[in-house]
C-alpha cells in the first residue's frame, strides 16, 4: 500500500512531537513494514523511516531508507493485532511504543536521526514476503 500525494490521504505525520498510531495484523512471519516521512515512491528498502515487523528474523526494526537505527529482538506476534505509537520529533528524535491490544509494552525502538525533516507526500504499508499470507494496516491515527 503506497499513499501518494493526491490520493486522498494527504493527513501525513509531521515531524513536530506530535503521536501517530496504526494498527497491524499479520498471519505470517514475514517482514512487514510501515513507513512515513517519505519524500517519494519508496524501492524495495523504501525513502524516509519505517518500522519493520520481522516475526521470522525474531525481531523489530526501526530504519531509514535501507539502514537500521535500533532493532529489538523480540519476535513480533501473529494472528493478532499490535499497536505501534511513534513520536516523530523535528530535532530528529524517533520513539516507537509497540503495544498489544490490551496495552502491555511489548517492545520500544529508539533513535535520532535528522535525514528527512519534512513530512514528505507518502506513507507506506506492506510486505517484504511472498508467502501468501496477509497483514492489514489500519491507517494512522
């Protein structure tokens, strides 16, 4: 799922301190992804940041473009959904909150980067697998 500017969505994350959320689903432990501050069509590893989910690596990423900030080596879960609350600061401050539906802590990814400082025009959800199974991204809050 790409966003592109003129589509509609055009509610990006801003990079002001400010909170966004989404919800994810998957039933596979392929390497699922939600990215924003993206300043075009992302490639295969995607522009601006991205959180990735990597139930088969047993782990959470949090990226730019295609290199890792923090990784939390934790096994993200399957078949039930997970909340992911990330505050986006203009001094390049990222904090990532993963949580159950329940609101228990599961996992915290942390960094500073300053690369992109603007909101960009695209905010992305999918997968890197090809096993067939499904994941479902509920917007950004």
């Amino acid at each position: 799922l790409y966003s592109m500017p003129n589509s509609g969505l055009n509610n990006y994350p801003e990079p002001d301190g400010s909170e966004f959320v989404f919800a994810h689903y998957s039933e596979d432990p392929g390497d699922h992804r939600f990215g924003w501050g993206i300043q075009s069509k992302p490639d295969n590893h995607g522009s601006g940041y991205q959180i990735r989910f990597r139930a088969g690596n047993g782990r959470y990423e949090l990226a730019r473009d295609a290199s890792e900030l923090d990784t939390s080596n934790k096994t993200p879960p399957t078949g039930e959904y997970i909340i992911a609350k990330v505050t986006w600061s203009s001094n390049g401050d990222i904090s990532v909150i993963i949580e159950d539906v329940d609101g228990n802590e599961l996992t915290t990814l942390q960094a500073t980067d300053t690369t992109y400082q603007s909101k960009g025009g695209v905010f992305i959800a999918g997968r890197g697998t090809s096993s067939g199974g499904k994941a479902i991204y509920d917007g950004i809050v």
